[in-house]
C-alpha cells in the first residue's frame, strides 16, 4: 500500500521545483509557524483561545469556565502570551486577556468549521 502513494518517475519537475522555492517562506517564519500550531496542539490552550475568541476574560473567570486551577490556566496563558497569541492588560489585581489580533480569531474559527464539517 506504501508504494501506491510513491510517484513511479524518479525526475521531479523542474518547473514546478523552482515556482515552489520562489513562494517559498523563510526557515524562521516556518519554524514561528510550527511553533504557533504546536502551542494550539494542547486541548485546554484551544479551549482558552476559543473562550477569548468570544470576549475579554480574567484569569480567574478562564479557570473556572475550564475548571482548572488559576495556576494552570496562568501557564497555559503564558505560553500563548509568549507566541504574541494573546495580550494582556492589568486592571487593580485582575489581569484581563484578549487575543493578540483577529488573525488568531479567525485561525480558531476555521480550525472549528473544519473540524465541524466531520461531526
């Protein structure tokens, strides 16, 4: 079965190689990319996104909602923060977070519609 998804030619097409490398993106933009969906590769961080898709949250009102610790939801923010996914601002003793951009909305919402289409 393998070999049916192997080309039976052994010469790649020059043309098509070299319209390939010229779209083709930096290592560091691909590896920021991999970075990004490996952070989204976690269950509660796809959770976290989604509920920030739909409004600002403190981490205290994020923690409950999931039901995990403020401590594991802190982490988890922490991690998104760090791949600029989500932005933060401090008001009295509540850090509030959003996402960083609509970009990252609009990752969340397709990635949903996808997935919904097979259930």
């Amino acid at each position: 079965m393998a070999g049916e998804l192997l080309c039976e030619v052994e010469e790649a097409d020059k043309e098509k190689v070299n319209r390939i490398k010229k779209v083709a993106k930096s290592e560091a933009l691909m590896t920021r990319m991999a970075e990004t969906f490996k952070a989204l590769g976690d269950k509660t961080r796809c959770k976290i996104i989604y509920v920030l898709s739909k409004e600002e949250s403190c981490v205290c009102d994020i923690a409950e909602a999931l039901g995990i610790t403020k401590f594991v939801a802190s982490q988890h923010l922490r991690i998104l923060r760090n791949l600029r996914l989500v932005k933060y601002r401090k008001v009295g003793k509540r850090v509030f977070y959003t996402l960083d951009d609509e970009h990252i909305s609009n990752l969340i919402e397709e990635g949903i519609r996808h997935v919904e289409e097979d259930i």
